[in-house]
C-alpha cells in the first residue's frame, strides 16, 4: 500500500494510522504504565517489563506504530472471519490498556461501527445499551466478567452473538481475544479501502444524567473532523509526549489524543489518577502535554506542595501544556497553577459527545487573561448563544449555547423524538446556559436543567461553586436546588474538604458574605462530591440523596 504522506491526503482515522506506520513505523506509537499488578493481563502476548520508580512498580507496555497497525488489522480480519460486515455495530467494554486502541481502531478498518462503553456501567445498563445500539460483538475484559454474566442471557442481550474475552481464563460462552488475534493476518483488510468518510462509524452514549444513556451516532468524517480540531488547537509536533490518563471509552480524552496521531508522536497510558504516578511519569516519560480533570489537576498540585523536596529532584522541564475540559474549571484552580508552573501554556477546551468531544468551543493558549471563558468557537465551528424562541441575545445575556460544525452527531440513534429537540436547521442545541463578553469569549453559566429558580430569581450554582472553590479549605464543591415550601428552591452547597482541613459552617457561611445575598446557599453540609470517569459531578445522585424532607426542614433562614 502506497503511504499517505500528509495529513490533507487522509480522510480517515484509519488512514493516519497507517500513514504513521509507512513513515514512523520503528517508533514508539503507545505506552502503558501499570502501576497495579493485573493478574488478568496476557503476559505471554504482549512484552511487559516490570519496573521500579520512584514513586512505585508497574508494568510498562510499548507498541510502535507499526504493530499497532499490524494489531488493528489482525483486528479487523479476525471480526471479518466471525462474520463482521459494514454497518455493524461492535461494543468494547475494557479498561484502558494498549489493547484498546488497536481494537477500536480494527473495528473502524472493517466498515463496522465502534461501540465503546462506560466501565461504570451497571449490568442492566450495559444490556440497555447493547439493545439500543444493536450490537452484535462484544469485546470486554476481567473486570467485567461479573456484570456480563449477570446479564448474558437477558433478552436484551440477545442481538449479541460473538464474545470476546481480553484476558486469561476466559468463560465458556466467549471466545479468547489473544489466542485468536494472534493467528489473523496482519496485512490491510480488503475493505479498508472501499470504506467512505459518510459511512457511520462509531456511536458514542450520552452521560445519562437524565436517565438512561442515549445514542450518538456519528460518521467516520465526524470521528476525523475531531483530529483535525485538535491538532490545529494544539499543535501537537513529532517530538511531544502525550499523557493519557481519562477513560478511552470517552470522546475527550480519546479525540485529545488525536493530535498525536496526527503528528505521529507518542502517548502514554496510565492506568490510575494517583497524583503521584501523574508527577512521576510526567518526569519519566518527559510528557510534553498532560490532560486533566478539574479533582486530578487539584490532587497534584496538593501532591507538589506536600512532597516539595521529591518533586524538586523530577525534571518536568518538557511538560509545556496543562490542558483541562470535561467541565466548568473554577480560574482560582488556573491561577494556583500557573504559579506552580508559570511557564506552561494552559487551555481549556469545550465539547460534548453529541459534538465529538474537543473544541467546538476553544480558549485557546494564546487568551489565559480571559481565564473562566470557554473561549469561541474552535476550528471548523461556529457558535450562537439563544433565548427560548431561538433568536440570539445580546452580549452579556444568558441563553443557550448552540454549536454547529464538522463534528456534530447524525442523530440520536433510533431516538428521533430526542434528536428533533437538540438538532435543528443544523444547529446542536446543548442545554448549557452562556453568555458572551464584548470580545466574543463565551462563559459557561450552567446546565440549563441545573438552573435553581428561588422566589423567580435565577441561580446559576456553576458561580457559586467557582467562587467556594477558591477558598483553601475546600477541595471539591457542588452546589444543587432543593425543593422550599415558600420560596420554591433554594440552594443547597455540599463541600468537600482537603484532608486535615478543619472549616466550620460558621467560616464558610463568612466567606459567602462577598456573594450577593440571594447567592449565597441558604443549606451547607460537609459531605464528598461525587463525579463521574469524565470529571462531572454527578448531581442527579446528590438531588436523590439531599432533597429528602428531612434535610429540607432544616434549611437556615435569612
């Protein structure tokens, strides 16, 4: 096969990897650092090392561009040899691992549509979704083997009609991934080339913080349109090292690592959030670019000024960029950071999986004084901020966020009632409230559904938590309406403290003083702040816990 040699020859993800292969082949592609022990994993397979650092023992995996190509076609060729044909669809259920890409990436060489799953998932989700999304292969690992058992023979599941194991000792009703992929060939499949940037290529599944998870269909051009976004945001050059840290299964942290398969350059998968293993692979592996999430980010910088002396003996000279998403980031964060690390550009980017993940709206690194905006449009997008009846508001105004581009979804699969709501005239309406300043930088006000009306007055709690935050004492913090006989919602905070941090309700209620009256949470309890893999706190879960009548009669009047 002829080798692509430029990035405008490539149309598909598939098309840069093998691009990569032909140019960079001998190269290190990906790294996995384990920092557990994994009992499950395949040593025979894969060349594990294991090896001690300063901070722990892991095993450490790495692929060249070239056998990850060479595993994504074995990949594809053995799905094509179970039956596998265009427009199926194929669920991966693993935690991340060097497994994980060259399997998505075989599924996307066959014309089938990548699936890729939430681990969190309870059983009876991963069967709702399996049914929806009509899936017929399951690829899933050790960690799953309770939950898949549990529901393999509900009715839900019945479209499934191959499992794939990755892992040792696999069950009865599915097939080992290792001892069969190994046996496949490594050269192109035949369909790869009749595959079109139109064609369906993976559907991604909404939070589910309504409800059950929808959904999100999205074409192979969409999937592309997303490396394209990254790597002019960023960047990314031959000789930078991507740390990897969020959930695979996730358009963020997967289409973040798409600028380094557009420019060829390495990336690291570590498999846990210690902020000691992020500090120390950093270093290790001279990680260029680090992507965060909001408690991550916090829980290092914790870690820096807890372990001054260790840390001052890395070398973190070649880390350049901290870059943050997946939700609101509070600028004290920012600002604490960049005095760490003054010299490191920072950037914020905005998406959703319905908008395939990073940069439909983008700070850029060049705006760190406009801090607390989610920046403007990113490449290739455009954005409007309405009210209710569509028309765009004035500066300054809250609305709806709205986006349109390359890579928004083809609908909400087998939804249309879902999608006639959120897609109109081309436009993805997001259900984020904003508001735009008089240089175009749009700011994140909050969930449209997490809005608190009190007494007619809108509370937008993204404010509050943002201004909680930056108080020392408080590591996390969320804040959610609960239901009031009078004034029908008030605003309940729910802190979470730094360890061997001792604040009392009395001080934060002080600290709130600087807020507007009507601001200011009228209940505060000291609990911790759920979030789910992404970095979203998972308010559906605090509303079921905290609007108990118990804990609403003993609101804290004016």
């Amino acid at each position: 096969m002829k080798a692509k040699n430029t990035q405008s020859d490539a149309k598909l993800l598939a098309d840069l990897l093998e691009r990569n292969a032909a140019l960079y082949g001998e190269e290190t592609a990906l790294i996995e650092l384990n920092p557990v022990q994994d009992e499950a994993k395949n040593l025979e397979w894969k060349e594990y090392d294991l090896v001690e650092s300063g901070h722990s023992v892991h095993y450490r995996s790495e692929l060249t561009w070239k056998e990850f190509d060479e595993q994504a076609n074995q990949v594809a060729n053995m799905l094509l040899a179970d039956g596998v044909k265009r427009g199926d669809k194929v669920a991966i259920l693993m935690m991340n691992c060097i497994d994980w890409l060259p399997v998505y990436f075989g599924v996307l060489k066959t014309g089938a549509l990548a699936v890729p799953l939430n681990f969190r998932y309870t059983a009876t989700e991963i069967a709702y979704c399996m049914e929806l999304s009509e899936a017929s292969v399951l690829f899933f690992g050790p960690e799953f083997l309770d939950r898949i058992d549990a529901v393999k023979d509900d009715a839900l599941m019945k479209g499934i009609r191959t499992y794939f194991f990755v892992g040792m000792d696999k069950p009865e009703y599915a097939r080992s991934f290792e001892a069969e992929v190994r046996g496949c060939s490594a050269e192109r499949p035949g369909t790869a080339g009749g595959i079109a940037p139109e064609d369906e290529g993976a559907i991604y599944f909404s939070s589910g913080t309504t409800g059950m998870p929808k959904a999100i269909l999205h074409t192979q051009a969409s999937l592309f349109s997303a490396a394209i976004t990254e790597w002019k945001h960023h960047g990314q050059k031959r000789d930078d090292v991507f740390l990897l840290i969020p959930p695979l299964y996730h358009t963020g942290a997967k289409m973040h690592w798409f600028g380094s398969l557009m420019a060829g350059s390495r990336a690291v998968l570590l498999k846990g959030t210690d902020p000691g293993w992020v500090v120390h692979t950093a270093a290790a592996e001279r990680a260029t670019i680090v992507w965060l999430l909001v408690p991550w980010a916090r829980d290092v910088l914790d870690y820096i000024e807890n372990n001054e002396e260790e840390v001052a003996g890395l070398d973190l000279s070649r880390w350049r960029m901290m870059h943050i998403g997946a939700q609101p980031v509070p600028p004290s964060l920012v600002k604490r950071w960049l005095e760490r690390f003054p010299r490191h550009d920072y950037d914020t980017n905005y998406g959703l999986s319905e908008s395939i993940g990073p940069g439909c709206v983008h700070l850029g690194v060049e705006n760190v004084h406009k801090v607390g905006a989610i920046g403007k449009a990113g490449y290739g997008w455009k954005t409007r901020i309405v009210g209710e009846d569509g028309i765009d508001v004035a500066p300054g105004i809250v609305g709806e966020l709205i986006v349109k581009g390359p890579g928004v979804m083809t609908e909400y699969y087998r939804n249309p009632e879902a999608t006639a709501e959120s897609l109109k005239g081309g436009w993805l309406f997001t259900g984020d409230m904003a508001r735009e300043d008089k240089d175009g930088f749009i700011y994140l006000v909050d969930r449209k559904k997490d809005v608190i009306i009190m007494g007619g007055e809108n509370i937008y709690p993204v404010q509050i938590e943002d201004f909680l935050a930056a108080y020392a004492p408080i590591k996390d913090v969320a804040v959610i309406g609960v239901p009031d006989e009078r004034l029908g919602e008030i605003a309940l905070a729910i802190i979470e403290t730094r360890p061997g941090a001792v604040v009392t309700e009395e001080e934060v209620r002080e600290y709130l003083e600087e807020l507007p009256r009507y601001k200011r949470p009228r209940q505060i309890v000291f609990d911790t702040v759920p979030r789910n893999a992404t970095g979203k706190i998972e308010k559906p879960k605090l509303r079921e816990k905290f609007q108990a009548d118990s804990i609403v009669a003993k609101q804290t009047s004016e």
